[in-house]
C-alpha cells in the first residue's frame, strides 16, 4: 500500500501545500483511492 500526502493543514516541506482539511490518494494493488476532505481544489492544483 502506498499513501501520499496531497494536501495536509499543517506542513514543513514547501513541497506540500496547506490548507484546512486533508487530502490522500491511497493505492493497492487492486485500488486507486482519491481521499479529500478539504474545503477547495487545492488538490487539483497540486496534481499539475
């Protein structure tokens, strides 16, 4: 199973951006999961 880190409230890299919420995207090897419980589309800007 591999867990990224998308979008997080809290962060100390520059990498990852914060904003209220959380975002995982979750893979196994049958499933892609797109987690998002945050208040935007941060996710989408930071998948480009």
């Amino acid at each position: 199973m591999i867990v990224t880190t998308l979008v997080e409230n809290t962060t100390l890299s520059k990498e990852i951006k914060n904003t209220h919420g959380l975002c995982l995207h979750i893979e196994t090897l049958n499933h892609k999961i797109l987690f998002d419980l945050g208040p935007d589309d941060l996710f989408i800007r930071k998948s480009e």
